[in-house]
C-alpha cells in the first residue's frame, strides 16, 4: 500500500514531509520521495529502500517560505522499486504522486507517446502527469486541465499534483484509495491515513469516491464526481497514532480480514477483463512446452498452494504437484525441464521456498512466483513474477496475502486454461462471472463478525479441533486450522472429510470440536455423510453451510452457493474471524503469537 502526505503553509516543508511518510511505513514501501515548490522553484530527491537514504539524500537542503509539497513512499505493482519508478513522478514543470492501480494507463501512455511524450518510469503513475501537462497546453488552465485527466483515469487512485503553473496550489483526487485533508488555520495536510497528521492538524475531511479540487491560500475548494462544488464538513482529528495506524481496528489482523475486500480488487485489477484474464508481466512463453507444474511453498502458502493444484487440473487440464519446501529440498527430487516451478510466498524471503526455486533454477526449469514483496529474494530469484498487490501484512498469521495469493492462481488458471485451449467459452464467462463477485463475498458484515464473536466462548478448551473438508476445502480447512493454531495456541488439524473414518473418528466425542466446512456447489452430500458420522459420535459440530444442518451443535449459514470459490472465500473470512475472536478471548497478542515470525528467513 503506498503513502501520500502533502502540505501547503509557510512552515519547513521537507521534515514536514519526511515525518508523515515516517508515520506511514507501516504500510509497506521499497522506495519514497518528495517534491516541493517554493518561490516558483521546484525541487525534488527520490530515494529506493528505507527513508533513511531520502533524509540522508536531503541533509542539505531545507524549505523556507510559503509553498507546496508532496511526499511518497511506494510499493511496487506496475515496476520494479528503483529511483527512476519511486514517486513523486516529473512531467516538464509538474509533479504527481499517486496511490491505487490506473487500470488503463496503457492505453493513456500509448496516446501520449504517439504524440511524442517520453516516458522516465515503468509506472502506471507517470501517465497522470505528463496527461495534465497536454491537457494543460490545450487549455491553458490547470484546475480544468486536472479535472479532465481525473476523468480520464479508471481504476483506482488517490493522488496529489503541483505544478510551476500554479505554483500555489495542489490539486487532488481520491477514488478507490484512501486520501485525507488536514486543516490548522491556514495550513492545509494530505495523507493516506491520520497519522501523519497527527499533533500537526486539529480538523480532519476524509475525501469520498470520485471527489477532486484544489487547495490554494488555506482554503480548499472540494467538487463531487458530477462537478458540483461541495462543502467540506470537518471532524476533530483523532490522537491516538498506534490505534491511527490500525484504522481503528483492535489488531492488524483484524484489519488486514477487513482489507481483503479492497485488495482483491488491487489484485484483481487490469488482469480480469470483460472476456479474459490478463498478465501483462506474464510472457505467454513462459508456458510454452510446458506439460506439467509443481508448485512449492511452506505454511500458509502451502495451503493456497494446494487450492491452486485443484483448479489447475480442473480447468486448465495440466498435471499439478504441490510440495512443502522444507521437504523438498532433501528429497532428490525428479526435475523435468517441462515442468514449471511456481513458488509462493508473501514475504518472498522464506529460506525453504528460496533454496527450492535455487534447486529448480540449477535443473534448468522455467520459473513463476506468486509473491507479496517486489524486489524480494524470491522474486529476483524467479524467472517471471505475478505480484499479489496485498499491501504490507502486518498480522503475523495470513490472511490476505492468502486470499490474493488463492486469487492468482484461480485467474492464473483460466490465464493456461485459454492458452490451452482448454476451456470453453462459456465455462471461462462463468468462472469470470464468479471471479467478479469475490471482493463483495469478502465484505466482513457486523451481523457475522457479532455472531463469531458470540460463538466463540464456546471454543476456549476442548481437546482440539477438527477443521474438515472436501476438495478445495479441504486445503481451506488446513488453512483455517493453521489460522487457529498460530494465534490461539489451541490444537487444531485439518482434515479431508473422507478420511476421518480412517482413525481420526476415534478422537470423537463431546470435547472434540469440528468444524466443518460444508459448501452447497460442491460433493455437499457427502461432506454431509461425513459429518453425521461424527455427530453420531458425540462431537461438538460448528457447521458452516449456506443450507441448514439439523445436527450442527452451532450454525453459521452463508450466503454463497452459485459456484465452489465464491463459497470458499466466504468461508474463508469465517475460519479467519473464528480463530481471531477466540485469541482475543483468551487475551493473546494476536498480531505477534509466540514463537511465531513474520518471515522464516532461516531453516
Ligand atoms: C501463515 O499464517 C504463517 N505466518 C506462515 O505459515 C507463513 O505462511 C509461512 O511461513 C510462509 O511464509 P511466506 O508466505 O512469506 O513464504
């Protein structure tokens, strides 16, 4: 997720700015950068990796006198983290930073490079300035020429632009990605979040959909998506950072649950198109002569892993093995050059997957990583690289990389099923019928998140819990049995439904807690069977199913029960709130579990 400030007043700009995008590196960033007008003069440092090197790069250099500035700090989806792509990017005498996804800055870009615009970075953002910049010699107005390249975009943005052209303004607009304004007197602030501005501003407007203007002598003109001048209603600017920085939220994981439904779509964007799926990153001869994948990953990864395999062989018709890294690497294992190795990882640092993708490399295979963290080991270590677009995650138990991690692999296999020809038309419209509505089925309710809540007194001892499934919700299960174990520290495995009758069924009885995951779309019947057999036992039954189940000791109905991954997603949120209302219950520190790291950088 990347991070904007911007600040008009007579106070020194550059620690203003270097302090607010400070308070923003919680979410995430491989690069950072300023811009500032003052006098009529702009100046501008760009720096790649920690702000550190921008503050060390800007040592020199101070701001006096009224002016405008803007600072960045970005995280890497269209290009790779380097000076050139770092924000804020440079027209001929503008300068724009922006958050969010332009998803037809292509199209811009070839329009104005058939003009003869030169292009500096790799990025979707550079096209907002060098538009304004045409529009602005066509019409010879900059509110109206940024007004029309705001109407140009589509997808998601919050941006901030200055220009020599208007020398005491910065003009804005938010749609999709978060932006704010802070005032105090006549000093005005912009930022992705209020931590930034914290201590600085007194009076805070959070900025709507589609909502644009400009700030100029301590006044803010604000004009809705119709172009209906608006009135700013200002609210007392909160003061507590550490809780600014979760949003309001208790802990970052229960943020990140709540941030899947507006990644997806990051994650979505500019690769779901009306009749296709799209990687722009992607060559497709990357799959040429390609017979086979293997996909290997460690936790988490491992479980969005084991989903993927199943629609890869279902809908792309490929042979698909999935390994646990750490296993890998010590079994000798067979490598055929037309096998494709994939990776996943959110940190792109685990040791295991790392030292796997070095053994695939040295056997000659082509390799894909789906990865969090551009720039990462793993990613520079890979032959090709789709990125999930997450943002940071703090928690240290996933959930949204796993949700976009399980999300790219889903459009990655529609992406080989059409290469293939293994698809027909009407199954890929109904796959990307379904893929649509995954970021509404991700939109946590309070009515759910009250009734977890409610539900999970009841799960505080007990001898351990099943998590069980079929076919996809079977990794689901391991996934949601993971999720518990982390943060709760209770025992939890999960299972294939029909494998219960194999041994495990001999645990049941009246302290063995199952949850189980029963979709409507797929083997419902069975799954069914599978659960009166432990009913019939005497076991603690939390069903979760868009149909009633008479013998569930608990009951959480869905809502979903068109298509298998729609119901998935939805289950996934429950599993993810189920395991974190129970840590909270029972007073752990759900963002930082013991013996727990973020990134398995060792053995
Ligand atoms: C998941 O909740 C855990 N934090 C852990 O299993 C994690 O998924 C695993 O260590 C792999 O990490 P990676 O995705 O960064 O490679």
């Amino acid at each position: 997720m990347c991070g904007i400030v911007g600040y008009i007043g007579a106070k020194e700009k550059k620690n203003i700015l270097l302090d607010g995008l400070k308070e923003l590196e919680y979410r995430g960033y491989d690069s950072a950068g300023i811009a500032i007008i003052e006098n009529g003069e702009l100046k501008h440092f760009k720096a790649v990796g920690k702000l550190k090197n921008l503050r060390d790069k800007t040592k020199k250099y101070s701001s006096s006198g009224f002016g405008v500035a803007i600072g960045h700090t970005r995280w890497a989806t269209h290009g790779k983290p380097t000076e050139l792509n770092a924000h804020p990017h440079l027209g001929e005498y503008s300068f724009v930073v922006h958050n969010g996804i332009i998803e037809n800055y292509q199209e811009i870009k070839n329009e104005l490079e058939d003009v003869g615009v030169n292009f500096l970075s790799q990025t979707d953002t550079e096209t907002i300035v060098h538009l304004f910049e045409k529009n602005n010699t066509n019409l010879n107005n900059p509110f109206h020429a940024f007004k029309k390249t705001i109407s140009k975009l589509n997808g998601a943005y919050a941006t901030l632009l200055i220009t020599e052209a208007e020398p005491e303004s910065i003009f804005f607009a938010k749609n999709g990605s978060p932006m704010l304004i802070g005032f105090n007197g006549d000093e005005i602030y912009f930022a992705s979040s209020d931590t930034p501005i914290i201590g600085k501003a007194t009076e805070v407007y959070y900025l709507e959909d589609g909502e644009y203007g400009y700030a100029k002598n301590g006044e803010v003109k604000l004009f809705d998506s119709i172009g209906i001048e608006k009135e700013i209603i200002k609210k007392p600017l909160a003061t507590d950072k550490k809780m600014a920085q979760k949003d309001g939220f208790r802990f970052f994981m229960e943020k990140e649950i709540y941030e899947q439904s507006q990644v997806m779509n990051d994650c979505m964007i500019g690769r779901v198109l009306d009749n296709r799926i799209e990687f722009e990153e992607l060559d497709s001869n990357l799959f040429r002569d390609i017979n086979s994948i293997k996909i290997c990953a460690c936790g988490t990864s491992y479980h969005s892993a084991l989903t993927g395999a199943y629609l890869l062989e279902r809908l792309a018709k490929i042979p698909t093995q999935v390994e646990i890294a750490s296993e890998f690497r010590y079994k000798e294992p067979l490598l055929q050059k037309d096998t494709l190795f994939i990776t996943i990882s959110q940190s792109g640092e685990t040791a295991d997957t790392l030292e796997a993708l070095k053994m695939a490399n040295r056997a000659g295979l082509k390799s894909l990583t789906i990865c969090n963290v551009d720039n990462s080991s793993i990613v520079r270590e890979s032959s090709s690289a789709i990125l999930t677009r997450a943002g940071i995650e703090k928690g240290v138990a996933s959930t949204k990389a796993f949700a976009t991690q399980t999300m790219v692999l889903w459009m990655l296999t529609l992406y080989i099923a059409e290469l293939k020809g293994n698809i027909s038309k009407d199954r890929l419209d109904d796959e990307l019928h379904a893929i649509r509505k995954i970021p509404k089925a991700l939109i946590v309710t309070d009515r759910l998140h009250d009734k977890i809540h409610r539900l999970s007194k009841r799960y505080l001892h007990g001898h351990g819990f099943f998590f069980i499934g079929r076919d996809i919700f079977f990794p689901l299960a391991l996934e949601g049995a993971l999720k518990l174990k982390e943060i709760s520290y209770l025992h939890a495995e999960g299972y294939p439904a029909g494998e219960m009758k194999h041994g495990p069924i001999a645990l049941a009885d009246s302290e063995l807690f199952t949850i189980a995951l029963m979709p409507k779309s797929l083997h419902y019947d069975k799954i069914k069977s599978n659960v009166e057999e432990l009913s019939a036992r005497d076991a603690t039954i939390l069903a979760i199913s868009p149909e009633e189940f008479e013998l569930a000791d608990d009951f959480i109905k869905t809502k979903y029960s068109s298509h298998a991954m729609l119901e998935f997603f939805e289950m996934m949120v429950i599993t993810q709130l189920l395991a974190l209302e129970i840590s909270i219950r029972l007073g752990n520190d759900v963002d930082m579990p013991r013996n727990l790291a973020k990134s398995v950088t060792v053995e």
